[in-house]
C-alpha cells in the first residue's frame, strides 16, 4: 500500500505524461479546447444511453452544445450527457499553384 500523496504524485505525473505530447490547445485551467475546430461541422453525438444524434455543431458553452439538425431545427444537448463526439478530420484542400508565363 502507499499513502495519499505517492498515488497524487503518480496521478499527477501520468496526466503530465499523456499531455505532455498533445497537440491539443489546453486553456490556463487545464481544459482540453478541441471544440472551437468543431465548430460549423457535421459531427455524431453519442448520449450515455448510446443513441446517436447527428448534427451540425452551431454553438457551444460551458454546459450545452447546440446542434443543427437541418429544415430549421435546432437542439441542445447539455455536455454532461454526452458520452462521446465522432467527428471527421478532413483533409485541407490545396489549390494546386498556377504558373503563368
């Protein structure tokens, strides 16, 4: 067995490990900011029962997320009831460069 503050210790340095190495923009309190590149894209939210709402990211706070689910329809979803985000990394598109003599 070991005390408290070894296992803090140890916590402490694996959430320094894993994060260490992220590309990931992190805000001063240690939050994770990958929501503001989902913004305006098609994403997949799973809610902790498991079904699957698919929507257009619109907006976003500290507690919702505010989906667009086309025809007009909008919905909000409160973070906390959310079990995962699937989304699509899509390739940048590169205009291939014109030479003109």
């Amino acid at each position: 067995m070991g005390n408290k503050a070894d296992a803090d210790q140890n916590i402490d340095d694996q959430v320094a490990a894993t994060t260490s190495n992220s590309n990931v923009k992190m805000k001063s309190d240690g939050q994770h900011q990958f929501l503001p590149k989902l913004l305006k894209r098609t994403i997949v939210i799973r809610m902790m029962d498991g079904r699957p709402i698919k929507g257009v990211l619109e907006a976003y706070n500290n507690y919702e997320l505010q989906l667009g689910l086309g025809q007009g329809k909008k919905l909000i979803v409160f973070k906390g009831a959310v079990s995962s985000i699937d989304y699509e990394d899509k390739p940048v598109k590169v205009k291939p460069e014109v030479k003109r003599w």
